[in-house]
C-alpha cells in the first residue's frame, strides 16, 4: 500500500510527539471516508457522519466555524450560555508586531434546538489562552504568564476589566503553559501548570514571596485570597470525581491519579515519598488506543498508543447510561479519538481499563477531527472540543525542513463542539437559569444527581458570601438525599469556617465509606483540638475500605501524641501491599518511625508473624526513616526487634538493615559507622550479621534479589568484612548487575583505599561497569583527584570517560580538580559545534551500512536510547525518524543542545556531605527528588540533603560523541536511524514510499 505523506499532524493542545505513520482503519467504509477527507476538511455535517461512537450514543453538532473558530476549551455558565476559548494564531503566536488573535467568545442556543447559533466576542487579543471558568461577572481565563479574570463590569457584553491575578507561569512554549482552571469541591480553584513550572505570585504584589511551582501544580481561593502550590503534575488536562480525587494527565500519561498531596510528604522532610505518577505507562510505552485514522506519532513506538493525552474527565453528568458514569475520558487527538476507561479501587489508588477491547469511545475517520478537551453541560451530555486543524504540532519539535511547511495553519478558521447524547434522546431540556436562583434554591441544588449543577451552584454560593446559607447547609450536610450533596455542603461550610463538630462525628460514622473518607479529610486539622474527632478517626483504621483508612493515616499524623502508633500499626499491617497507605503511614511519623516499628513487630500486630513482599517493603521503609534520624538509642530499640524475629528472620533482618543502611546513607552516615554508638551486644550481633551477608554476596547459588541485597548491606559493613568481597565481586562476578551494585558499594565507601580497588581493576571491567566506577570517582572530591592521577599514570585515558563525566570534572565546583581536569582533558574537548558538523557533512552522501550502524548504536547509544530489543529508555525516544533527514539527525548527534525537551536537561546536584551528583530529575516531591542516569540508574536525595541544585542548561545527550566516531561510523549510524525499521525485512520499503 502506498501512502503519501499528507503532512497533517495532531497532538492537541498538549503538543507532543513528532511524525510517523500508521494506517488502522475499519472496514471498507472507514477506508473510503478517511480518503475523502484528506482531501481536505469537511464541513461539519459530514464530519459528523465520520464520528463512531459507543452502541446507543450519537452525536450532534453544538457549534462550529463561523461561530467559533479552533477552539480549545469551553464551559457552561449558570444561565446555559457556552464560554468557549480560542488559540487562533497557534502554533506560532502573532507575527512580529500583531496583536495576539485568541479570543474568548459567549455562545447562545437562543432557538433551543441545540444548536448555539449566536455567538458574540467577550474578549480578544489574547496570547495562547487555553482554559475557562465561569466567575461573577466574567471568566477567569488561563494565559500564561498569567490567569486572568475578564470581567463585564457595564453589562454591555465585553469584557472592560483585565485584572491579573496570578503572574509567573512559564512560557516557553505555547503547548506547555498553565491551563484548565477548575473550581474542587474544597472552594478552591486548580490548574494543571502545564510542565514548564514557573515562580508564581499575586499580582501586583513584588513583595509576596514567589512559589516554586517546580514539578508541582497550582491552586488558589479568590474568595479569602489565598494560594499555594500541590501535588502533581499536569500538562494539559486537570479533573475531579464526585469526592474531590484529582486527575491529570501528560502527553503519554493519559490517567494520572494524584493520590498523596503535597501537605503530607512536606511534615516528614525524611520520606521520599512515591512520586505522583501512579499510571500505567512504562519503558515501552503508554496504553493502547485504536484510532481509525493514519496515527501520526512522537515514535514508531508510540503508535497505537496514547502519544498526546489531553483534556482528561471524570463523567459526572446523569443523561448517559450509568455505566459512563465515574468513567475517565482523555482525549488523543493524534489519533481523532477520545478514550474510556473503567475506574476501579485498588488499595488507596485505582486501576483502570478500556471497557470494550480494541474499540474506542469516539473515534473519526476525518484526518482533521482533534479532540483537545471535553465538559459537562447543564444537560448532563459529554461534550468533545474538536480544534479541527490539518496539523497541531510546535515547530520546535518539527524536522528543520517542515518547520516552514504551508499548512501549519490550515483550519484556524473551523472549530467544532459535539455532544454526545444517548440515541433515544429526543426531547431538549431547558437552559437553566441559575443567576436568578436563590440561596436557599442553590443550596438544594447541591444534591442534584448531575455533578454540573452542584458544581455550578457551589460556585455562585461562593460567589455570593451570604450569611443565610449557613444553616441550610448545615441540614443538608447532615442529612440530604445524596451522599455527594452531604458532602458538598460539608466542604462549603468549612470553607465559610462554620463547619461544626456534630456535623463532621456524623460524617465520620456514616455508613457511605466515601462520606467517612470525607469526614476523615475535613477533620484532620481538629484532630489535636477534639478528642472525640481523634476518637472517631482511630476508630476509622480497622474500617473496610482500604480508602477510609488511608486518609486515617494521613489525618492521624497531625497528631502529635503515642495515641496514633496503634492505629496508625493498624492501618500499616492491613495496607501493607499498597505503597499509598505505606507512604501515608511514613508521612504521619516523622518522629515515631522507630516506635510505630516496635508497635508493628509486638502484639497484638506480630507484624513478623506472616511474612510477605508487602510486609518485608513495609519494614524496610519504616526502619529506613529511622536511619534517617541517626539516633543511636533508636536504632538500637530496632536492631534488638529485629534480633527477637525467629520465622523468616534473615528475610526480615535483611529487610530491616538494608532499610536502617539506606536511610543512614541518605543522611551520608554507614550503618557500620554508628557500631560503637550502640550497646555492645546490639553491635556485635549487627557485625556478625554484617559479615554474614559477605557469605551471601558472594555465594552464586543464592537467590540474585537476596544477593544484591546482601551486596548493598556491605557498602555499610566493617571494611576488614567488606572490602575483599566486593572486590572480589567488582572482578570476578559474572552477572553484570551484581558487578555493578558491587562498584556502587564500593563508592558508597569513605575508606582512603577505596579509589584503588575502584581502579586497579579498570582495564579489565566492561564498560557498564566502567562508567559505574567512573560514576562513582567523579562523586566525592578526593576520588576525583584519584581519578585524575589515574589518567596522568596512563591507568586510563580521557576516551574512557563518557562525556557527562568529563564535563563534571571539568566544571568540578573543587577549584583544584577542575584546573587539572581542565588540563588533562584539554585534548578531549570537542570542537566548536559548527566545525564539528561542517567535518561530518560528508557523512551524509558516503555510501553507508546499517548492519555496520547497528553495532555502533550499541557501542554508544544503548546507555540512554532504545531501539529494537537492545538499549535503554531514560533520553527522549527515537524510535521513529523516517521523517528526519540525515542531516537533521547528523545536527542532533552533534549538537545536542539546539533544542532541549526540558524532560531531558541535566541537572547537578551538590549533597552536604560532598557528594556531586549529575542526571535526569526522574521524579520529584516536596521531601525528595530522584535522578536518572545512562543504564537506567537512579539515585533519590533527600531534598534535606541536598546542599545545591543547578541545572546544567545542557541535554543529557553529551556533545564530544564524535571522538569516538569515525565518518564512516557516523554514514552507518544515520542509516541505521534512517532504516533500521526496514532491516532483515522486517518492514517493506514500499509500506513508507
């Protein structure tokens, strides 16, 4: 089959991906309308009739070009009327000296047969606005730098008032800025950030200390004027459920769960908690989604996956069948589709799946259709944003030679809504007409079986402040038709401060395990204040639902006081499995991790009695917090609790030392350092113990898993036990991960001798464990030295070093070893990068081998980039250049930083005691972060730990990689980049001609 390049690419508003292709269609049909339509757009009755959806659901036409134009979000005011955003000059903004052409526009269905045809401009010249709320009289609105809130303050039907609320957003580019302003069920106001972060404060306010929305999202009360940053974080697409759990998505993320906030890991600063992204994506990929339109994506490695998830959200409307509702819709417009999937509870969090295989919700077979966004309509109907352009992709991220292609803004002048309705729907219900509601109505209206109504009469109830609510809400909270209406009038009271004791013990005893969930929430800040608050929320940790008792934990750990170890020990050994309720009990202990271990391992818990992976974890964990206090008497309390296990007790002691080891390490103390702090039975059995476990190491008949354990332990044993079996190991072992986690014991060492056994064996260790050795002389400022006297004697020369490590030997913050550095690696510095492409442009035309090309990707490449079976997923995926010219991969090769994702700019990391650590920022939280390095090592710091952080402003991928190439080596490369799809006839050329 031939297929032309049409060069129409989508990845929606959150922008990602670059060009490939793939052809899936279904059935003859399909075939035929997905040729008629790239032809060109289609008007928006018959793109209507290329829309499939579920059995029983059609869709209808909302509104479309010329009432709106490339829309990319929307939302329904009380009074039925629909705000809708446009981004008309994406992707590259005004030109040089133009106004900014985003416009916000209010629709109206003045005829009521469903169709918004009157439309009206509220404001323009807006610059890449993305996201709209309803508020008073106007909209808060998303632009970042800033959120906005345009108001109509003479009713004449425009916007005459611009105020600034927030300013600080990044805008680095137009696809990841702030966007999706949406009011939770707490009162405040949320916005995913968009990726790119920013130093955010009120504006007009050049005093107020800026926040630090680094790896966070953001929210703020308009109401008491408050703000601050949250857990997260989103690109583009934010939403709730009934009970206030948020959602987010990133571009290969389609279904985020945010399941622990920000408030709780920043009270322990000694837990790294889990990072936000409980989801399903891994190495290979994101979840599956089968579009019926050709799937233009980032990678041949994302096709048939989500490549540009956008616009994630919760169901919460009551028109659709019930089996849509609490269901998570993301759209992915590269493949002209939105996706379903079921939620289920699973532990603290959720898993997910599509409920029909191999079938999406909605999906086109108009190459045009790109779903960017989704809403709730006072209807109770689902309604898809469709952007509806020819291509949505930055030019930042196009091949050199596309980035001026003619269609970039093809479509700027269409734009569809659609809302999906069930089929046997026939009658138009009426525009509701909230703004004339009054309070006591509003507050009813809070038990409405549609999430937009209560949503939408929360709002104009905190909009209006007025007093007479108070005490309909106080009924309503305590007894109401719905769950969800107690539990939006009990979150209205607490944000007016009328939130009353007897109305949360009610909650707290509910049977409706949500509403106690609820009450556990809002009455974790009375906690120290009530004891019969305290009373009810203990009695929650033997409670069914494992949700229920989570939020225990977490609402438990504001109370300073023993009382919490044995329900928080409850709570512990009933969650054990699930790192969610792990994290939350180790967020509540951040100065009785020791004690709430001894509650576990004595009766009537016996925590030892059963042993399981989520036991063992749970132990590990907790004595690792331990470690982290460097308290001799409490490490002692536990070393003795370990010594009383009998059943599994090297599992467990195992589990409990490498813990108490790793959480010493964080603090850069060795277990085996604090020996002679301890009684001396307690140390004599822990050195005995220590020292068994270089029997363990080294005994290749035993498990691998307990073997690295053990391996990990002598990093911290006395040196006489330790230092010739790692050696030993470093040398002789034949799996090459236990090599490497010997060399990272080794290093983890302060023993003067430990540079010579890092080195004396360095001709004969094989590059990954070279680089781990390399790794591990870079880290500490003596060994850095070593490191370069080694180089001087001829031991090993500047080649063996990748270029990461010379760079941070060059830049080495120690005066001394950055001149000497700088000295003996002068020969390695690359060229300067325009010389250094003019000298390989030969590389381009000479006749090439990709077979010879293969084996130089694997010589080079494999420690940060995957393709085929062989490498490593941790820089950008780049499995797919079928549409970058060899001399566009010839300047990435070369010069890697012309364009840096920052997803992949390096960072280094200074640590307090003298460590120099350099990669990825994998992950991030309020207590801790997590770099990523070539081989997929990682390494977490405590944020406590870190003395200072600094990005490098440089791509992890290493300039200097021609050192090692030959022209001739380089020619291979490119075809093997180019072809290595089309190699062993794999795929037919034909397929891509």
């Amino acid at each position: 089959m031939k297929i032309p390049f049409t060069g129409r690419r989508a990845v929606g508003p959150c922008f990602a991906g670059s060009l490939g292709l793939l052809v899936v269609v279904a059935g003859a049909a399909a075939l035929a309308q997905q040729e008629d339509s790239r032809k060109g757009p289609l008007e928006p009755e018959e793109a209507r009739k290329t829309i499939h959806v579920d059995p029983g659901l059609r869709v209808e036409l909302v509104a479309a070009e010329p009432q709106i134009t490339s829309p990319v979000a929307m939302a329904f005011d009380e009074d039925g009327r629909l705000w809708v955003v446009e981004m008309r000059d994406y992707p590259n903004g005004p030109a040089p000296g133009e106004p900014p052409e985003g416009q916000l526009k209010i629709l109206e269905d003045r005829d009521g047969d469903g169709f918004f045809e009157t439309s009206r401009v509220f404001a323009d010249e807006l610059l890449f606005a993305n996201g709209v709320l309803p508020w008073k009289d106007g909209a808060i609105v998303t632009a970042a730098p800033h959120v906005v809130w345009l108001r109509d303050t003479n009713g004449d039907g425009q916007a005459d008032v611009r105020e600034v609320l927030y300013e600080g957003f990044a805008v680095e580019n137009p696809q990841l800025r702030v966007s999706h302003p949406t009011l939770g069920i707490d009162g405040w106001i949320y916005v995913a950030n968009g990726l790119r972060g920013g130093q955010v404060r009120r504006a007009g306010d050049d005093d107020a200390e800026p926040i630090d929305l680094s790896g966070r999202d953001f929210r703020f009360d308009l109401v008491h004027d408050r703000a601050e940053p949250i857990a997260g974080m989103g690109q583009y697409g934010l939403t709730f459920d009934d009970w206030g759990r948020r959602f987010v998505c990133t571009n290969r993320n389609h279904l985020v769960p945010i399941i622990l906030e920000d408030r709780y890991a920043r009270r322990n600063p000694d837990l790294p908690a889990p990072g936000r992204a409980s989801d399903d994506q891994t190495a290979g990929g994101a979840a599956e989604v089968f579009p019926l339109v050709e799937q233009f994506t980032t990678s041949s490695l994302h096709i048939g996956s989500f490549s540009a998830a956008c616009g994630v959200t919760v169901y919460r409307g009551d028109l659709l069948p019930e089996s849509y509702q609490g269901s998570v819709f993301t759209c992915e417009p590269t493949g002209s589709l939105v996706h379903q999937e079921v939620l289920t509870p699973e532990g603290a969090a959720f898993s997910w799946s599509p409920p029909r295989k191999g079938v999406e919700f909605f999906a086109s077979t108009d190459l045009w259709c790109r779903p960017v966004s989704m809403a709730h309509g006072p209807d109770g109907a689902l309604y898809v944003v469709d952007m509806y352009r020819a291509v949505i992709e930055h030019p930042q991220w196009m091949p050199p030679e596309l980035r001026e292609r003619p269609d970039l803004l093809d479509g700027k002048d269409r734009g569809r809504i659609w809302r999906i309705v069930p089929e046997s729907r026939v009658d138009r219900p009426e525009t509701p007409k909230l703004g004339d509601a009054s309070t006591a109505e509003l507050v009813a209206l809070l038990d409405h079986p549609d999430g937009w109504w209560r949503t939408t009469a929360e709002r104009l109830l905190l909009q209006r402040q007025d007093p007479a609510a108070i005490a309909p809400l106080r009924d309503l909270a305590r007894a109401s038709k719905t769950p969800q209406g107690r539990a939006q009038a009990a979150w209205l009271l607490e944000h007016a401060g009328e939130l009353d004791k007897e109305t949360l013990l009610g909650l707290l005893r509910d049977d409706d395990a949500r509403l106690r969930e609820q009450g556990a929430l809002l009455a974790e800040r009375r906690l120290s204040e009530e004891r019969k608050l305290l009373d009810a929320v203990i009695d929650l940790a033997n409670d069914d639902d494992a949700r229920v008792r989570f939020q225990a934990a977490l609402g438990l750990g504001f109370v300073d006081d023993d009382v919490i170890l044995d329900p928080l020990a409850t709570i512990a050994r009933l969650g054990a499995g699930d790192r969610w309720t792990r994290a939350a009990v180790g967020s509540a202990v951040p100065g009785r991790a020791g004690a709430l271990l001894l509650t576990l391992l004595d009766a009537p818990h016996n925590q030892a009695e059963e042993t399981d992976e989520g036991r063992l974890t749970l132990l590990q964990e907790l004595t690792a917090l331990v470690g982290t206090h460097r308290d001799p008497a409490e490490c002692a309390e536990v070393l003795e609790a370990l010594w009383q296990i009998d059943q599994d007790a090297e599992r467990w002691r195992m589990a409990g030392l490498n813990g108490l080891a790793e959480g010493l390490g964080r603090r850069g103390t060795r277990l085996g350092s604090i020996l002679d702090q301890l009684p001396e039975a307690v140390a004599d059995r822990t050195a005995q113990a220590l020292a068994g476990f270089a029997e363990t190491a080294e005994d290749a008949d035993a498990d691998p898993a307990a073997r690295r354990d053990a391996i990990r332990l002598l990093a911290h044993a006395p040196w006489e036990v330790a230092a010739d079996s790692l050696s030993r190991l470093l040398v002789e072992e034949p799996d090459q991960v236990l090599r490497i986690a010997a060399a990272q014991a080794l290093a983890a060492r302060v023993e003067p001798e430990v540079a010579d056994r890092l080195l004396e064996p360095w001709r004969s260790l094989t590059p990954a464990v070279r680089r781990e050795v390399a790794q591990g002389m870079v880290a500490r400022s003596d060994r850095a030295g070593a490191l370069l006297d080694a180089m001087e004697q001829g031991i090993l020369a500047p080649r063996d070093l990748d270029a990461n490590q010379s760079r941070r030997l060059r830049d080495h913050p120690t005066p001394e070893v950055r001149d000497r550095a700088r000295s003996l690696l002068a020969s390695s510095l690359p060229a300067e990068r325009a010389a250094v492409l003019e000298n390989y442009r030969a590389a381009i035309e000479m006749p090439a081998d990709p077979h010879r090309g293969r084996e130089v990707f694997r010589r080079l490449c494999t420690t940060c980039h995957r393709l085929e079976d062989q490498g490593v997923v941790v820089g950008p995926d780049i499995g797919d250049t079928r549409t970058r010219t060899k001399a566009a991969l010839l300047s990435d090769i070369l010069n890697p930083n012309e364009a840096i994702d920052a997803n992949y700019v390096s960072y280094t990391v200074a640590t307090v005691d003298g460590q120099v650590l350099g990669g990825l920022i994998a992950s991030e939280t309020a207590s801790a972060l997590t770099l990523l390095r070539a081989e997929g090592q990682t390494e977490t710091i405590l944020k406590q730990e870190i003395d200072e952080i600094q990005s490098d402003g440089v791509s992890l991928m290493p300039e200097g990689i021609e050192q090692d190439l030959t022209v001739q080596e380089m020619a291979d490369l490119l075809d093997y980049l180019k072809n290595w799809r089309y190699m062993d006839g794999v795929v037919p050329l034909t397929e891509q001609e």
